[in-house]
C-alpha cells in the first residue's frame, strides 16, 4: 500500500471536469486506488464517488493506492492534482 497527501490546486476543486479526468488516469494503473478526504474514503475510479466528496480547491486529500502499480498510480495523480488539472491553462 502506497499513500500520500495532497492539497487540491485549482479554485473549483474536483468537480465533473478534472475528477472525469482523475478517473481517467486512475485506470490507466491495476491497483485499487482510493481518495480519502477526512474520514471519508471511495474508490477513486467512481465519479459519484469523488463527487460525493465535495473536495474544493484547498482541500487536503490522500491518495491511496495498493497493487502492482501502486507506487507510479499515487505519483502520477498528485502530479495531476498538482498541476491545477491544467485548468489554469484555458
């Protein structure tokens, strides 16, 4: 199991958009992955699931992985989360 936090960038959060695109590279990789936000937890290849979250841009999420993959999965979305979803681009 591979785990690590990290602050949502972009102003909006994880609203339709940028979880569609999380969810996206969430299964590009075999292991479970989880987001966790307080004591709340889903799959992170469910958009309802992230959605339920209500994440808002400053929000402190974990990334949770476990599998093969687990390691590259966890890094792979906090650089995505990092980089704002590339919203600020538009």
């Amino acid at each position: 199991m591979f785990v690590k936090d990290v602050t949502v960038q972009n102003q909006v959060g994880l609203h339709a958009r940028p979880a569609t695109f999380f969810i996206q590279k969430a299964n590009e990789f075999k292991s479970s992955i989880w987001i966790e936000k307080e004591e709340r937890r889903v799959n992170a290849k469910s958009l309802l699931g992230i959605l339920s979250l209500g994440i808002v841009g400053g929000t402190s999420i974990r990334i949770i992985a476990d599998g093969a993959d687990e390691q590259e999965a966890v890094e792979e979305l906090v650089d995505l989360v990092d980089s704002g979803f590339s919203e600020d681009a538009r």
